[in-house]
C-alpha cells in the first residue's frame, strides 16, 4: 500500500464506523475513501481541492472554510480530523487552530503531523516559502500545552506511524 494509504488508514483506525466526523483543511478528501462516506464532512479554503474532491467522491460534503474559523456549532461532530495543517500556520494561528477543533468536535479530536513536532528542542524553525505557506516545526511541549490546558480535553496519547509523521489522539470529555 503506498504511503498515504498506510496515513489515512492509520487514522481511520481511531474512528468509529458510527463517528460523524469533520476533515478540517480536507484538501481532496483522501480520507473519505477510508471511513463512512455519509458521516464525513470535508472543509478546505481551496476551491480547487474541493473540485476534485467532489468529481473523486460524488455526493460527499465538502465546503469551502478556514480551520481558524470554523461555521460550526460547539460539539457539532463527533471526531475532527486536521491532518498536516498545523506545521503550515503561522505560529499565532496554531493555538487558534486547536480551539477550533477542539470547540466543534464531542469525544476526539485528530491531528496528524507530516513532521512531527520535536519534543525537548529549543528553537523552532520556521521558513516561509514564496507561495507563502509557513512550514515549521513546532515544539511538542508547546503543542502539548496547549492541548492539555483545554477544559474539554481528557487525555492526548502520540502515536508515531512514521520515520516523520505522528497521529496525536485527543480524547474530550462528554457531556
């Protein structure tokens, strides 16, 4: 299987077949072909990617919207999904992106990194490339502190998958 099927499959396994589930910064939803079609939801602000999306997955929803902002109510879903999202924000945006997908998700929220953060390191590198995507590699610690100091999170378990990436595992508390 190549990689990205072994990605996706991967965080497919952390949800269940009954889970509504939100794809924040969805891209063209890759992660559709691995869960319940009719439980998924798709956001990205790149029309073009949701194009694809639909002509790869016809009847699937997917909107056009910003991880940063998402127009959802409060525990809307019951997993959100961001994979590879974060290491591309600006670093003010990144806490701003977890609130969100914290806010908007009931019992787990998902993040994948393609570049894991690195967890006892200093510095933070940080370039920003001429199509004006940061790419940076956040401190773990930072990333984890802000996770935990949500009053909706329970537990946050790492899982490693790759020499790279990692699937970090929010669990919430339920109402």
């Amino acid at each position: 299987m190549p990689y990205h099927g072994f990605y996706y499959e991967h965080i497919a396994r952390e949800i269940e077949e009954s889970d509504t589930i939100l794809d924040v910064a969805c891209g063209i939803a890759k992660l559709a072909s691995f869960v319940k079609l009719s439980n998924y939801v798709g956001v990205d602000f790149t029309p073009e990617f949701l194009t694809v999306a639909r002509k790869e997955h016809p009847g699937i929803v997917v909107w056009e919207g910003n991880a940063l902002s998402l127009a959802f109510i409060d525990n809307n879903f019951d997993v959100t999904v961001a994979r590879a999202i974060l290491e591309h924000l600006a670093p003010k945006s990144v806490p701003v992106a977890i609130s969100e997908l914290i806010r908007v998700a009931k019992k787990r929220v998902i993040i994948s990194f393609f570049k894991r953060p690195r967890f006892g390191s200093a510095r933070i590198k940080i370039t920003k490339n001429k199509g004006g995507w940061f790419s940076n590699r956040l401190r773990g610690e930072s990333v984890m502190e802000l996770i935990k100091s949500n009053p909706k999170v329970k537990d946050c378990t790492i899982k490693n998958h790759h020499l790279q990436s990692s699937v970090w595992i929010i669990d919430l508390v339920e109402d």
